[in-house]
C-alpha cells in the first residue's frame, strides 16, 4: 500500500509553480539566442559591417555566459536565490532594451555582452533552485519543467525571429522581450519564496572561477573559429583548444589543492551518475544541437524553403520533444535516468537515421514523421542526464553541480554547432562546384556524424542511476 502511494504521488502545486516561474525568466535568453542568429544578415547590412565583426554579436554572448556561470554557482551560496535571480531578469530585461536600441556594431556587442552576463546568471540559478525545492523525491517531474526552455528555444526560437524579421525590424527581436520579463519579475518578486543561503560563509573562489571560466571561453572560441575557418587545422583553433586544455588541467591542479574549498570540488566526480552525466551532455550538443543547426539550413538549401516555412517545418520535431516531456519526468522519478535515456537513444537513432538518405526529393511527410520521432528521442536525453548530476548530492553540492552541468552544455553546445557545420562546409570545398548533389551528400555527412555521436551516448548513459524512486528516497534518507 505505501509503495502505491508513493508511486502516485503527486508534484505539490507548490513546488510546480515555482517552476513555472523560474522557466518563465529562463525562456528569454533561450530564444533570444536563437532567433538572433536570424538576424546576422540584416544587422550586417544596417550597420554596414562585415561578418568579422557582426559574429561578435553571438560570440561576445556565448563567451560572456561561459564567464558568469561560475560566478553564479558562488553567488548562490552566499545569497538568496530570490534575489539573485530577481537581479539576473532585470539585468537581461535591461541588455535586451538597450541592444533594440543599439547605433552602432559596438554598442550591440556591449549590450549582447550583458545579456550574456545575465544569462550565465539565470541558467544555472534556473536549475539549482529547482533542484533545491524539489529535492530527489520529485527531481525528474520538475527538471522536466525546467527543461521546457531548452526545447522551446532551438525550436519556437528560429520561426519567431523568422516572423518578426519579415514583419518588422530586426530590433523587436530584443522588444520582444519587454513584456515577458516585466511579468517574470513580477511574479518572482510576488510568489517566489525566498532560499535560504547554502554557505554564506563561502568565499569568493577567485581562482577557480578564473581558470573554469577561462577554460570554457578558450574552448568555445577555439571552435567557434573552426566553424568560421570551415577547418579545424587553424591557428585559432589550435591554438585556443589547447590553451583551454592547459587552463584545465591548472584548475585541476588547483581544485586537488582546494579540496571542498574549490569551487568546482573535484570529489563530485567520484560519483558514476555524475560522471555519465557530464560525459552525456557534453555528447549530446553534438548529437541534438548539432543538427539543430543543420535543419534548418537543409530546409532552406536543400528544399528551397523561405526561412519561415523551414522553421515551420521543426514545429514537429518541437511536438515529438513536448509529448515525451511529461513522461520523462515521471520515468526517471521511477526508473532512474539509465533507461530512460537508451530508449530515448533508440528513438532519436531512428528519427535520424533517414537523414542520411533524405534529399530534395524527400517527401515531407516522411520528414515529419522522422522529425516527430527524433523530437521523441532527443526530449528524453538531455533531461535525466541534468536530473542524474543532481542524484545522491549533499545540500552543500546542488549549486557546484549545476556550474559543472551548465558550463559543459555551454562547451558542448558550441561544439556540436561547431562541428557539424564545419564537417558540411569541408564537404562542400573539396568539390570545385558546390551542386545541389554536392550539397545535399554535405548535409548528410553530417547528420550521419551527429548519428554516430548518438550511438556513442550509450556508453556514458551506463553510468547513470538504474534504480527505482523509492531506492533513492531510501538512500537519501539514510544519508
């Protein structure tokens, strides 16, 4: 009788409701980033530069995330979640006012910076707070909460940015932001409770997160230039990951120096789950943000769509990732994240193995049909990889957790662009004539890398929890 009861109990309103005001901040940076790569094209021409510059408008956010993350993980032990994350909203809601205002190329890098600032801040504060309300009894059902902007903005982010680029300015891509950050604040400053610090002893880890955040940076530009270059054998890109290789084993170094006092503790990695989780995210920007990427770009080259009719076309692969969600949550609260993510696997396998054959040719309802099976998959992976770093964590680690996950989705997710779109643009420069067949064998070179990259997801998921909600509520009783 009490297995059953434990079984179907449900969320408290509680709880979910302070998930739903969290994911509400959190939606902005999320598809403010994507509906901005929309727009690279008209910023150029209205402020008359070239791509060399008006990549810093995407790069400078990227980096100034990368930067803050660990700031964040530092700032929330020390001071109300409340107030942090009421802090982070106002300062993007701010970025986002002044980059629609923006008069020049270096204004709106200045500006584009601060967003990125704030959303280094929100990101993480997102999910360590949620990880604190929830606790390991309901931390499946509310991350899937919580992962709701991560499938609404590589999704919604493009047809939105599309849509209001065709219709308007390219400045109410950063109005638009107006009205949904004024009621997040207002609902954060009304009904957010207030989180009482971790450590407000904690000291300001200066040289960790020095070297944490130059490591992300020297990674994320380094590939970010490959992309660029369309090569990989590149001074910047050699250069800047080796760099970022170096700067970590020194962080290494110095958080076996630190011990608990790092702010990055080394002893998290003794943990299987944590460790397959940090493996399987970084992976899984390759094998899901990757081809993010690529789908729309084969919509438009491949299929001659506009660019608002191909980011209509993702709507069903956004449907798929938003019908598994519910069942995510429940599945890894029961089963632990080890078998939900192999059958989400087995999913997005099959979602995208057609890619590798699809053409201009393709019928879209197959397309469709595919897309809806990837969104499956790829909607049960990412999820139970973020709720299994959490698994088995002591109060004190929830926010030293959350900087680990945070920062290697941000290195991954660079990655996976980065990667796929240099594997398609090889492709296409080793042929003297880029032909709609070169092209369209380029595109399927890379979906074919993306779906060796899935397979390989199944070694790091063995490593996750394989147990039952009650086990885990047994142990952390017991610790």
């Amino acid at each position: 009788m009490q297995k059953q009861t434990t079984k179907k109990a449900p969320v408290p309103k509680s709880i979910i409701n302070t998930g739903w005001i969290l994911v509400l901040g959190a939606i902005m940076p999320m598809l403010d980033s994507t509906m901005v790569n929309i727009a690279i094209n008209h910023l150029s021409r209205d402020f008359n530069t070239g791509l060399d510059a008006i990549q810093w408008v995407t790069t400078g956010y990227v980096l100034a995330t990368a930067i803050f993350v660990p700031i964040a993980g530092w700032a929330i032990q020390r001071y109300d979640g409340k107030q942090l994350v009421i802090g982070a909203n106002v300062l993007f809601l701010l970025g986002s006012i002044l980059s629609g205002l923006s008069w020049n190329i270096e204004s709106m890098i200045v500006f584009r910076i601060i967003q990125g600032a704030a959303a280094g801040f929100i990101l993480p504060l997102m999910s360590t707070l949620m990880a604190q309300t929830a606790g390991s009894k309901y931390m499946g059902r509310v991350m899937s909460i919580v992962g709701i902007p991560v499938v609404l903005g590589p999704i919604l982010g493009p047809v939105l940015g599309a849509i209001i680029i065709q219709n308007f300015s390219w400045r109410w891509i950063f109005f638009v932001n107006v009205p949904v950050g004024i009621i997040a604040i207002i609902l954060m400053t009304m009904k957010l409770r207030h989180f009482t610090p971790i450590n407000k002893a904690a000291k300001f880890d200066f040289v960790g997160i020095t070297l944490l955040a130059l490591t992300s940076s020297s990674l994320i530009y380094g590939i970010t230039q490959a992309a660029k270059n369309a090569t990989f054998n590149n001074s910047s890109t050699i250069s800047f990951l080796i760099a970022g290789v170096v700067i970590l084993l020194a962080y290494v170094g110095y958080a076996a120096y630190k011990k608990n006092d790092a702010i990055l503790p080394l002893h998290l990695f003794k943990m299987k789950s944590f460790d397959g989780a940090m493996i399987g995210l970084f992976l899984t920007g390759i094998a899901t943000n990757g081809p993010m990427l690529l789908l729309p770009l084969f919509f438009q080259n491949i299929k001659g769509f506009s660019v608002i009719n191909a980011g209509l076309m993702l709507i069903s692969q956004g449907v798929g990732m938003l019908v598994a969600r519910p069942l995510i949550g429940n599945l890894t609260d029961k089963l632990g994240a080890r078998t939900v993510v192999m059958v989400s696997l087995v999913f997005t396998i099959a979602g995208s193995l057609p890619f590798i054959y699809f053409d201009g040719q393709s019928s879209l309802i197959w397309i469709s049909i595919a897309l809806f099976i990837r969104g499956i998959g790829i909607g049960g992976v990412a999820i139970p990889m973020m709720t299994d770093a959490y698994t088995g964590m002591e109060k004190g680690d929830v926010a030293a957790s959350s900087i680990g996950t945070r920062i290697i989705q941000n290195i991954g997710g660079a990655f996976g662009s980065a990667v796929l779109a240099t594997v398609v643009s090889l492709s296409v420069t080793k042929n003297t004539v880029p032909t709609l067949t070169v092209m369209t064998h380029a595109y399927q070179n890379g979906f074919q890398v993306a779906l060796i990259v899935s397979v390989i997801l199944f070694l790091p998921a063995l490593l996750l929890t394989n147990r039952s909600k009650q086990a885990i509520d047994v142990e952390a009783t017991k610790a």
